[in-house]
C-alpha cells in the first residue's frame, strides 16, 4: 500500500524515461503522496526531459556520468548529482592500492 506515502524508485538507467513516468503514475493513481526518483545513468534520449518535466514525478535525481546539463538546465523536477570527483578518487585509490571502502565512511 502506497496510499499516503512518500514513494521513492531507484534505477540504474533512464532512456526515454516511459517506464518510469508510468511508474511514478501508478503509484500516484494508487495514492502515493509524492514519487521521488534517483538514477545512476541518465541517457534521457528525444522527448525524455520534456516528459519528465510534465509527469507526476516530484524530483528526478541524475548523476553526472552522461552530459545532460543542456537538455536539463530548464527542468525544475530534475537535479544533477555530480560525482565526478568521487569517481576520480576511487580511480586514484585502485591505482595506489589505497582503501576505496573509506570513501564511504
């Protein structure tokens, strides 16, 4: 039962973002009070800003690994999570055979 509740969906890719808008709808018609939305990887090919921007969802999370800041800057439900600096230190920690687990400490 979702009726009431804040609803959150992980996922590791959006493309066109369909599955996910009909997601974020279902759980609305079911009665979620708001649909929150968390990507690894946000491919967000033809229309997907312009749908994401017009769904039920709340706020849509991306992280940087795929340039969309021109296709996003105008979506007031999407945010960019940068991890670029995160990922280039883990980089530098396998390469020196330093921990990468203290990073998420």
């Amino acid at each position: 039962s979702v009726n009431g509740k804040t609803c959150i969906i992980v996922d590791d890719i959006i493309d066109s973002g369909g599955t996910i808008i009909n997601a974020a709808k279902a759980l609305k018609e079911r009665g979620a009070k708001e649909v929150f939305v968390y990507i690894t990887h946000g491919v967000l090919s033809g229309e997907a800003v312009e749908k994401i921007k017009k769904s039920v969802i709340k706020n849509l999370v991306v992280t940087d690994t795929i340039d969309n800041e021109e296709k996003i800057n105008k979506a007031k439900n999407i945010e960019v999570l940068p991890i670029s600096g995160l990922m280039g230190e883990a980089i530098k920690r396998i390469s020196n055979s330093t921990s990468v687990s203290d990073l998420f400490k």
